[in-house]
C-alpha cells in the first residue's frame, strides 16, 4: 500500500453503500479549496451526526453544509454565505469527529465572520447584541466597578425584560455576580508577581528537603492567561490556580491580557477578535522567549491560543503562543508526579457529577479530570456522558437560540439528575452556567478540588 493509500480515511466512516455515493468535491476547480485540507472531505457526514445543533433542529444544514460544500459554492455562482451560518453555536465538536481533519470551525469562523461583515446591519438589534455579548470583558470592567449595585440592577426583572425585549437576550437566565474584589485586585494587593516568586521559591525548597537533597533544578515559571470570566466573576477559579502552582513550586506571572477572542470567533466579530488575539500574542510570545509556558483555566481560552489564533490569523509569534499553551490540568500531568503527590491527601467533598466540555474533548481532553481527582481519597466524580450542554458561550444567551440550547443541554441534565451526585464539575465557565442553569447544582471547577488537596488553610487564606 502506498503512503497516500494509508493517510486515506477507511470506508470504516461511511454509511452504508446504498446511502452514501461519492462525488466529486470541487466540481471544475482549478484550485484546491480556500482553506488547507478541505478537499479532504469525502462527505460521510461523520460531523453531521455529531452535531449537537443539527440534533435538535431539523432546519440546520449541519457543519458540512456550512463548511466544505458552502465554500465550494463560492467557487461557483453562488457567492453568499448562507445565513444559516447563524445556528452554528462553535462548540467545535465536528473538528473532533472528522475522520479526515477538515479545518471546519475554522471555515465556520471565516464564514460568519464574512455574512456579519457583508449582511448584517451595523445599526440592527441583533448586532448591537451580539457586539455587547462578543465584548464582555468591556462590560465587565464597568460592572465590577460597582459590584454589588450591577448585581443589584442586572437581577431585576425590568432590567431582564428590557435585555429580552430591547436586545434579545433572553430573560430566562440569571446574569452571572461579579465578585467584589477581582482576581487581578487579589493579585495585586497579594504583592504579584514578586510574591509569587517567594511562594514557589519556599516550595521548591521544601520539597527539595523532603527529597534528601535532591537537586530542585531551574527555577520554573509559568504565565497565566486568566480570561475575563475569571477574574471578573470567578476569581476563586484563579486563585486557586495560582495557589496550586505556586505549591509545585511554579513562579506565576500575570500579565496585562485580553479577551480570548472566543465569543469574538462565535458572534463573527472578526475586526475585534483580531485585536484581542494580537494584543496576547505580542504579550505572551515575550514571555515564551523568557522561558514561561502559558497556562490556561478555561478550556475555552486554551483553545483560542492554541487553534483559533494560527487557524486565523499570521501575527509573528502566533504559533510560539500556541506551541507553549497548555490547559492548567494538562500541564501538571505532563510535568508533575499528580499520582504521587495526592497519594497522601484526603478530602471531604460532596460527590461530583463532571461535564467534560467540548472544547476540552477538541483538545484531546476528556477524561483528564477524572482520572486525577480519582486518586484524591474522600472525592468521587462520575462522568455525565459525552453529550454537549448546548450554551456555547453566548450562544444560548439569545432569544432565538435559548429554546434550541436546552434541547441540546437536556441529556446532560437527565445525566446529571440520574447521577449520585448534587454537585456539578466542569473547567468550562459558560458549560457551569448552563449546569447550574438546568439542575440548580453548585458547581466547581477541578483546580478547586485540586486546592482542597495540595494547599493547606493556611496558604489559602493568603
């Protein structure tokens, strides 16, 4: 068998014969598509099947349609993109289904990024709304100046009926509290990064000790991407990460940041999400240089970095950035012995009910979790399937995609209920809103579990 034979998908991905007849692709091209790889589609609908929106509404074309086949119609007569291109929520699951790697988020972001661009109104509701979602981290800034009068105002009804009706977005959900004192406040008063170095200093030291004069090895540093969620209304997410590293004895550095750019990549707000990726890529390429790894709490911002930004976009350093991105989890499995440091602990928890998101499965996540709290006595989690819990983000904060995003999200709440559990897990901010949202659990974040374990009191109250 030749090379080429053996990169070739197998018919193990294809319907049955009399359901699947090939054709050919690009009909009459000269060229190879826009996009690298998408002639490698073969159109076994492996993405389709896989499609969570596609699942619940009988209307949507699928991820197919809105990638390979839309961009061969745009060799042809039919120059527009369809608007259809609205219901993909980029949940990203059809790049981890596609037998063959067609780039299809990556035609989707390009695709929406162009119908918002030539077919949406600048002055329309849907816009101005989609603008305000894609940019949370302005409103953010505003609201967590007065923290406890935006929860105040933001927990009306007239205010979620005014956003229902003014804006579209929907008053069936409760807008997520800003915390009164943000992680980067805690950083900063906490005494930054000069603080930190002391900390992982004092760890590597003790640690060193305890291995009888083993050699602790180069200082080892990390640069935290924290995202807006984060600091702005999770900042225990945050904390504990930094607490967790710095007990390995990790120097943490937290530089001026912005956006991920996700909600940017999922609104077609291409002008700002290429702003955002930008400012990031200068920051942390930098850092990269000094000998830093950039660490990640949200599955959501490792993603940007690591596949969104280089699918996207050709800033110099975009793909040091991305080469040196890792999940928070991810990188302690790879550079630390978890297995032999939780030996030891023992925690009282309530039992889990963990939601792995899609877009840690898109990064060959899923399990992770469970296999690391697994090895903490007094802390059990069980797994809620592999189904997608349909908010996406901003997606099912919209009037028109409230409805569709429960559809999607109700096996993982029948999952959830059925399981012995009364607590959710998640490292996804929007999939914890959407759990809470549909079975009104508590919700925590693994790095949580992971500080009840490794950090004593004392050092969380610092």
């Amino acid at each position: 068998m030749s090379d080429s034979d053996a990169d070739r998908p197998t018919d193990d991905h294809v319907p049955g014969d009399d359901e699947f007849e090939p054709i050919q692709v690009f009909p009459e091209a000269e060229e190879m598509d826009l996009r690298p790889g998408a002639d490698n589609c073969y159109k076994c609908s492996t993405c389709d099947t896989n499609c969570p929106v596609a699942e619940v509404d009988d209307e949507f074309p699928g991820p197919k349609f809105q990638g390979p086949e839309q961009w061969r119609l745009k060799r042809g007569e039919d120059t527009d993109i369809d608007p259809s291109i609205e219901k993909c929520s980029n949940c990203m699951r059809c790049d981890h289904a596609c037998p063959s790697e067609v780039p299809l988020s990556q035609m989707h972001n390009t695709a929406r990024g162009e119908y918002v661009e030539e077919h949406v109104d600048k002055l329309s509701r849907e816009y101005v709304r989609n603008r305000i979602l894609s940019n949370y981290g302005t409103m953010a800034r505003i609201g967590s100046k007065v923290p406890r009068l935006t929860n105040f105002v933001m927990g009306l009804s007239v205010t979620k009926w005014v956003n229902d009706r003014v804006l579209g977005i929907t008053s069936e959900r409760e807008f997520p509290e800003f915390a009164t004192e943000t992680f980067r406040e805690w950083w900063d008063e906490r005494g930054g990064g000069q603080a930190s170095r002391e900390r992982a200093r004092k760890a590597r030291a003790a640690s060193e000790s305890e291995s009888e004069g083993e050699d602790e090895g180069e200082d080892k540093r990390v640069a935290y991407f924290h995202g807006d969620y984060a600091n702005y209304n999770t900042p225990e997410v945050a904390k504990a990460m930094v607490r967790v590293f710095e007990a390995f004895g990790y120097e943490v550095c937290v530089p001026d940041q912005r956006c991920s750019g996700t909600p940017m990549f999922a609104n077609g707000m291409l002008d700002d999400a290429r702003r955002a990726a930008k400012f990031n890529v200068d920051t942390f390429r930098e850092l990269v240089d000094d000998g830093y790894d950039v660490i990640c709490s949200c599955t959501s911002c490792s993603m940007a970095l690591r596949q969104e930004y280089p699918e996207l976009f050709d800033f110099e350093g975009t793909e040091t950035v991305a080469a040196n991105t890792y999940e928070a989890l991810e990188y302690l499995r790879i550079h630390e012995d978890l297995d032999r440091e939780l030996a030891d602990s023992d925690v009282e928890t309530p039992d889990f009910a963990y939601h792995t998101p899609c877009h840690a499965r898109n990064q060959g996540l899923d399990g992770q979790t469970l296999e690391v709290v697994a090895a903490i006595d007094g802390v059990a989690a069980h797994d809620v399937g592999d189904s997608c819990s349909g908010i996406s983000g901003t997606y099912g904060w919209k009037n028109e995609h409230y409805e569709t995003s429960m559809a999607i999200g109700e096996e993982m709440f029948q999952h959830m209920d059925s399981a012995d559990a009364e607590t959710g897990l998640t490292e996804c901010p929007t999939c914890a809103m959407q759990m809470e949202h549909g079975t009104g659990y508590e919700i925590r974040h693994p790095l949580e579990v992971l500080e009840a374990a490794l950090v004593a009191d004392s050092d969380v109250q610092q």
